[in-house]
C-alpha cells in the first residue's frame, strides 16, 4: 500500500484503442479509478478485458491513447509504474517444485518488495496449512490461492486481477471479497476482470470495453 504521506493515487486511460490480429478490440476507452475505486470488467471472451488489464499494467502499449498515474503517463517511468501494481494473471505462475512459501518468497522478492505480510495474507486465504507443501501438489483452488496470497502481500496499491476466482470455492471468493474491501478502505484501486458476481464492494461499477462508447466514464472511489 502506498504510504499514508503520499497523495490519493488516480489511475486514467485516455482515449484507449487495442487492436488484435489487425482488428479492433475497443475504441475511445476513457476512465478514471479513484483512490478506494474497484471495477469489474465484464463481458464476453475475447472483448479485451484482459488487453485491458495487460494495458493499464504497462505490458503492452495501445494503439492510440495513454494510461496516466495521478496525472503522469505511465510511460514516463515503466519501472516505477510496476512496483504500485500486483498483477494476477489467468496462469498461477506457480513453480511447481517450490513450495507456496517459496513462490510468494521468490515474486515478492523479484519484484522489490516486503514478504513481511506473505503469512497474514496465506492465513487470510486459508491456505498457511499449506505453504510448505510444493505447488505442485496443490490442488487448483489451492494454488489459486498461493498466487493471489502475492497480490495481498504485495503492498501495491493497484490491484490488477484477471478471473482471479478461477477455481475458488464459496468460503475463498469470500475470503478474497474481504480482502479487497479493505484494501480499498486503505485507498487502494481494484481492477477484476470477471466472469462470476464477484462482490468488489460499494461503488463499484462494471464495464464492458468491447461495448465501451466514445463517452469518458469515471468510477470514484469508496464515500
């Protein structure tokens, strides 16, 4: 979580246009995630909710159009810009000989950041009566868990979190929907591309950015 002493962050896509394979996947895409925001991506497969996710995280650049952090484009500083996100992504990214622990331990580390709040955030998804067995021998909700424990413990303040209810059962999704409420009470934005109802909690919207208009749209944070 970004310190107390920093200003409220403010995530902006501006005009955004993806294309795939030659073909346009959304046009004119502009929003605005305020401090204690979460959206939902919604939408059919293959609507670019995950070339959204891909863009605001700076993986991959636009076709026209910018993502700005508190009213500085992202591209300024790519480095910068990845140590104030946690990315999910559809794979786990999980080494299967390692153990969760050592998975959490090696991502965190990788990335710069604390593993001082890894082991709240395993017991926070149920799963620390399993970090030390190796992910390979996980079970899919299981390892599902151990990578979204990395997004808990990360310290980011914007969470990027793409069908990360794959494989959950009811008491996960749950455990995951509380998690993401106070990390939004503490100013923290969230960005969920989902196909489940997943609860992101009050003033959370939705959006499809394959029926997205040429309109900006803005989604303000927690009241």
């Amino acid at each position: 979580m970004a310190p107390s002493s920093a200003p409220p962050p403010t995530l902006e896509a501006r005009d955004l246009a993806v294309a795939r394979g030659g073909r346009p996947v959304f046009t004119g895409l502009t929003l605005t995630l305020e401090a204690g925001g979460a959206l939902r991506l919604a939408g059919r497969n293959g609507g670019g909710k995950t070339s959204l996710i891909r863009v605001l995280a700076g993986l991959a650049s636009p076709h026209g159009g910018s993502v700005l952090w508190s009213g500085s484009s992202i591209d300024d500083d790519r480095e910068a810009h990845g140590r104030r996100i946690a990315l999910l992504g559809h794979a786990d990214a999980l080494k299967s000989a390692l153990t969760a622990r050592e998975n959490g331990i090696a991502a965190l580390r990788i990335a710069g950041r604390s593993t001082e709040s890894l082991d709240a955030a395993f017991a926070t998804l149920d799963i620390e009566h399993l970090v030390d067995v190796p992910a390979g021998w996980l079970s899919a909700g299981q390892r599902r868990r151990a990578a979204l424990a990395r997004v808990l413990a990360s310290g980011a303040p914007l969470w990027l979190l793409d069908e990360p209810t794959v494989g959950l059962d009811t008491a996960s999704v749950a455990a995951l929907e509380r998690a993401i409420a106070e990390h939004r009470r503490a100013g923290g934005l969230v960005v969920a591309a989902t196909h489940v109802a997943i609860d992101l909690g009050d003033g959370a919207d939705s959006l499809d950015p394959a029926a997205f208009s040429q309109a900006p749209v803005a989604f303000g944070g927690l009241a």
